[in-house]
C-alpha cells in the first residue's frame, strides 16, 4: 500500500506579486516625474515674483522721483513767476521813464556836465546861479540815463534767467512723462508677469492633483503589497505544518498496516503483497 500525501492548494499569487511591484515601480517613477514638474513650477513661480518685486520696486523710485521733480517743478515756477514780475516792472519803468530822457547819450551828458561845471569854476563867470540849474538839471538826466541803463541790464539778465528757469521747467517735465511712461510700462509687464504666474500656479495645483492621485495609488498598491506578503507568510506556515501533520499522519498509518500484517502472519492467514513488503521491508 502506497500512502498519498495530499496536495495544498496555495493561492496562485506570483502574477498578482509582480503586477503590484511593476505598478509599484509605475508610480514611484510617476512622482518623480510630477516632482520636478513641481519644482520646476515653484521655481518659474519664484522668478515670476522676484521680477514683480523688481517691477514695483521701479515703480516706487519712479514715483519718488516724481514726487521730487513735482516739487523742484513748484520751486522753478514760483521762481519762474518772480522774475516774469521783475521783467514786468522793469519794462513798466522803462515805459516811463524813457519818454522823459534828454536826447544824448550818458557819455554826451558827461561832457556837457564837465564844460558846465568849468564855466562855474572859472572866476570871470558872473552868472552862476543859471549854470548850477543847468548843472544839476544835467546830473538829474544823467543819473536817469544810469538808471535805464541798469534797468535794461537787469532785464537781460532776468531774461536769461527766465530762460535758463523755462529750459529746467522743460527738462523736469520730459523727465517726469519719461518716468510716467516707465510706471506705465512696468504695470504692463507686471500684469503680464502677474498672468503667467497665475497660469503656472494653476499648473501646479493641477499637477500637486496629480501628485496626490498618483500617491494614493501608491500607498493603495503598498497595502496590497503588505496584505499579499502577510498571506503569503501565512500561507508558507501553514503549508509547513500541513506538512509534518500529513507526515505524522503518514507514518502512523504505515505503523498501524504493519501490525495488522504481522498479527495475520502470526495467525497463518495469508498475506498481500503489501502486507509481506512492509513487514520484510526493514529486514
């Protein structure tokens, strides 16, 4: 008699192993992947708002600048007012006082002054009186002539200061619609640059989505992985035990036909073939 050991049906895992470690493999090499997407997301990100910052830090030391052309603009204007209402009253005095001037050049009132004042040093002149009138009428024109001389000098010189005030005026302004059109264009370039962050940063939300689909499924295969090698280590302890009981079984068996065919033997009935290899069998 041949004893049969039964089979264990174990479950048939091996497939299910390897797919679960290639998806495993699948995954991890998806979250890399994502990974440096992200990064490379929050590093564009990063760039996109240092360039902002650049921007409104322009912005901001243009509007100073502004700020302190608008006062230097105040200043030269007031400045600018000043000297336009010394030229007015200057040219006002000059309406007046030239209708009253005496033909002849101050170099003329001069010289007319020196032979006046001979005739009046001279002892043999008898009319002083008339000369001394005459004199100082003179000296009163000639120091008319000096004033309108001066008058007309200033108002060359707040002239050019006019213009050299006006040609500031000018330069302050060009300075500030220049700085105007910087502000102007770097608020351009910020709502684009603002734009293209917020497209990155709605690609990087989608891609964290990912990100967190993608790990998911991963700890979901991680545990599917854990509970089969929990199975399977079950599953090879209890095909061990399954297996010295089966022999235990086995050999108890074996011991129990051989007595039976030994008490046959000793009783004179006769014996299979079996029965006579199993008893002779040690021997």
């Amino acid at each position: 008699m041949t004893a049969t050991i039964p089979r264990n049906n174990s479950p048939n895992t091996g497939n299910q192993w390897a797919d679960l470690v290639a998806n495993k493999r699948q995954f991890a090499r998806e979250l890399r992947e994502i990974t440096d997407k992200i990064v490379e997301a929050d590093n564009t990100i990063s760039d996109y708002e240092q360039n902002i910052k650049t921007k409104k830090n322009e912005i901001k030391d243009c509007l100073h600048k502004i700020i302190m052309f608008k006062e230097d603009l105040r200043n030269f204007n007031s400045e600018l007012l000043a000297v336009s209402d010394r030229i007015s009253q200057s040219k006002g005095f000059l309406s007046v006082v030239e209708k009253r001037l005496p033909k002849g050049d101050e170099t003329e009132l001069i010289e007319y002054m020196n032979k006046l004042k001979e005739k009046i040093d001279s002892p043999d002149f008898q009319s002083k009186n008339d000369m001394l009138e005459q004199y100082r009428k003179a000296s009163m024109d000639l120091e008319a002539v000096k004033a309108v001389r001066t008058v007309r000098e200033q108002i060359v010189k707040l002239g050019n200061d006019s213009k050299n005030l006006s040609n500031k005026i000018m330069k302050i302004e060009a300075e500030m619609i220049s700085l105007e059109a910087r502000i102007s264009q770097n608020q351009v370039a910020i709502e684009k640059v603002l734009s293209s962050r917020n497209s990155i940063q709605e690609k990087r939300e989608t891609l964290m989505s990912e990100y967190n689909n993608v790990l998911s499924s991963l700890d979901g295969v991680n545990k599917k992985l854990d509970l089969l090698a929990t199975d399977r280590k079950k599953f090879s302890t209890a095909k061990q035990g399954r297996y010295y009981s089966t022999r235990d079984e086995y050999e108890s068996s074996m011991i129990e036909f051989k007595q039976r065919a030994e008490r046959k033997m000793k009783a004179g009935e006769k014996l299979t073939l079996d029965e006579l290899r199993i008893i002779f069998q040690e021997n």
